[in-house]
C-alpha cells in the first residue's frame, strides 16, 4: 500500500491502464455504442462497471488531468486552469511549468514504490506536469519524434509505434496515445501502471453520433479491446464533458464580459481572465464557459456579482470565498469572481481579442457546470462500489488498483 495526498492505494499487480478521453462527454460512448460501433465498449457495458462521475471544475483539461493523477481536486493540487494571473507582475502566465504543483502524483508516487509507470499524453502541455518526479516512460505524441532516454525514459517512439507524429490538429495525434500504449503493453517488460490521455480535437468539432465522433469511438474501442484482450484492467474517464455552444444561426454565443465591465466601471479597470487559454486555440478560438474576474480596490463586489448575474447566459457569479469552496479551488490562484455561463453559452474577453475566423465548425467548448458529468468506466465488475453515491473522475485509480479483484 501506498498513500498519497491522504488516500490509501494498493501496488498495481495487474497491468493496470486509466484513460482519459479528452472531452468525452458520456453521449458520445451512448452514440458510438448504440450505432455499433464500438464492441468492447459494448460488452464492458454490460459486464464491467459503469458509473457517471463529475469533474472538477472548470472542466479544463489541466485541472482534471492533475486531479486525475493527484486523486484529489484543485485546492489541493493547485492546478486550476491553463492560465494563471500573476497579480504582482500584472501578467498572464501559463500554468504547465511543475512549479505550480502543490501536491505529488499518484504516477511519482507508484514509481517511486519501484511500480513501472508509463504516461503518454496527445498534446505536450500536460508532460511535464505528468510526469512530474516520476521515474519511468513520460511522452507527448505531439512531440514523439524528440524522446530521448534522458528526458523521457523511451527513444525510437515512432519507429515503434509504426505511425508518424501526427499533427497537433487532428484525430490522429489521439490515436497515436492508443497505439503507443499498445506498443508498450506488447513487451514482455511491461508497464505496471499506464496513464493514457487524449486530445479533444475531434469533441470540439464532431457532436455525438455523427461519423467523425462515432469513427474517433471505433478507433478508441479498437485500441482498448487490444489492451484487455493482454489482459489490462482499463478505467475510462473523461476530464471534461463537451457542448454546443452556438446561436440559432450557428455563430458562437458568446458573453463578451470584458467589453460589459469596461462599459460598466471603465476600460481595463477590472481584468476578465479565461483559464481556457493556451497555445492550441483554433478549435475553441478561446472560448469556455468559465471566466474569472479581478477587480480593482474600492470596487463592489457584491453589486458587480448581482449585475453580471443578470446577464443573459451566465448561469452563476461566486465570490473568491464562495466559489473556492463550491469547486475546490485554490483561493489564491482565482479572482474575486467566478462567472460560470449556461450550457450553450461562453465567456470571452473584448470582442476584438478573440478570432473566430479559424473555427470551421460552430462552436463547442467546454468549461462550465454543464461539462461536468463525465463517463467512469472499468472493464471488471467492482467490489464495494457505492453507484448511489457522488463519484469523481479522480477516483478512477482507486477504482483500478483498489477495487479490482
Ligand atoms: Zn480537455
Ligand atoms: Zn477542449
């Protein structure tokens, strides 16, 4: 046993694989199912354990991720979004950097018990938070072709895996992840623990039960039923689920609320910052359901929350105090204000900082309360299994290594 973050697990002694399918919303597994897609999703529904879990708020792919790899939420962790506003520099930073973790991962901790731990990741952002002081195999897709034995525990990735490096944009870069981690599993030394996780370009573009989700879900199941046929138990999850987020004629319904306080109490006085934001933009052109705000001193907070809770399509305003304990965030990491919008809605900043003109599909994002029922999935019946009481996608470890016969 081990315990981590105040939860207790047990050594993997099965290969064991979590699978975060980036933005999959349950319907998709429901579409791709129910179209006949997808038979060993089909045959696990029915024999192993399926449960609906919530992610942590906001469903960003960061802040789940982490919780995923912590089994613990944000406020603990302290990844709460892809951005961090820096009040002292008065700048936006990115939060990839390790330096923002507050709490070791489960994968460290695994491999620091001498488990062999693998983690392949789609996009390269979440490496090396990832793999943070783990020893093992740590790699991106994206960047594949440039792992080395020094800095990532595995060379030759594409020569092995068989594909080419996808493109950041695409399917592919997903499918790579599947494929890779297939690749590992098919060695006689294989991986104890294996973290998988995707990317949601193809949930952003393609909503459930149409051909090019349903063609992502036969890829995916194709994949996964290799690695149980080798005999992995297999914990699907998602870090976050995936919406429309379009008006009647299809254009993005958008909430610009930097432009509504700059009209309200002058341009810039107070600073909307979108943890959405990062260097892969052109599919959600930067658009999310959940914002922060900082205001300036002397400011009312409470006047401004009532205001922009009025607005058509915002769903709540919470105070720093209230929302860090509503979602289990990390006070210090947010702003006076948590504005979270409605299902089809989104948060921008000004109008003119956002470029739309790259989306070639209405819009789909996630970020909201109404992304945040997510599939958790295990390919073994479970023991001791409570399905009555509130599941979360960071409990998939304890599932697979707890309660897995
Ligand atoms: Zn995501
Ligand atoms: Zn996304």
């Amino acid at each position: 046993m081990i315990r981590v973050n105040g939860r207790d697990y047990r050594l993997a002694h099965q290969p064991t694989v979590v699978v975060c399918v980036d933005g999959c919303e349950p319907d998709y597994i429901a579409q791709s199912v129910a179209h006949g897609h997808t038979p060993w999703l089909k045959e696990v529904l029915a024999t192993g354990t399926v449960l609906i879990a919530d992610c942590v708020i906001p469903s960003f792919t960061n802040p789940n991720n982490l919780s995923i790899v912590t089994g613990v939420p944000p406020s603990v962790h302290g990844i709460c979004g892809n951005f961090l506003f820096d009040t002292e520099s008065g700048t936006e930073v990115m939060m990839n950097d390790p330096k923002w973790l507050r709490a070791p991962t489960l994968l460290a901790a695994l491999s620091n018990a001498g488990q062999s731990v693998a983690v392949i990741t789609a996009k390269d952002k979440l490496r090396k938070l990832l793999g943070h002081d783990m020893k093992g195999i740590c790699f991106s897709a994206e960047k594949a072709d440039e792992a080395t034995l020094d800095e990532n525990g595995i060379d030759h990735v594409v020569e092995a895996v068989g594909m080419p490096v996808p493109s950041v944009y695409s399917a592919q870069l997903s499918e790579f992840v599947f494929a890779a981690g297939v690749e590992l599993m098919s060695h006689e030394r294989r991986p104890d623990v294996m973290y998988l996780s995707t990317t949601d370009y193809v949930q952003h573009k393609h909503a459930p039960g149409t051909d090019g989700a349903d063609a992502f879900y036969r890829m995916l199941d194709h994949y996964l039923g290799k690695l149980d046929a080798m005999g992995c138990v297999i914990a699907l999850t998602a870090d976050h689920g995936m919406n429309a987020k379009t008006q009647m004629d299809g254009t993005p319904d958008v909430v610009y609320l930097q432009d509504v306080l700059d009209r309200w109490i002058g341009a810039g006085v107070a600073r909307v910052i979108l943890p959405i934001t990062d260097p892969y933009v052109v599919h959600h052109g930067a658009l999310g359901s959940f914002a922060t705000v900082y205001l300036p001193a002397g400011a009312d907070h409470t006047d401004l929350a009532r205001r922009i809770g009025a607005l058509r399509g915002i769903d709540s305003v919470r105070s720093r105090k209230e929302a860090a304990a509503f979602f289990e965030l990390p006070p210090d990491r947010i702003g006076d204000l948590i504005v979270v919008a409605e299902r089809s809605t989104v948060i921008g900043t000004a109008a003119s900082r956002h470029d739309l003109s790259a989306l070639d599909a209405p819009l789909r994002s996630h970020g909201g309360i109404s992304e945040q029922r997510v599939p958790l999935i295990v390919n073994r019946r479970l023991r001791d299994i409570d399905p009555a009481r509130r599941w979360r996608n960071f409990d998939a470890f304890d599932l697979a290594l707890n309660h897995v016969e």
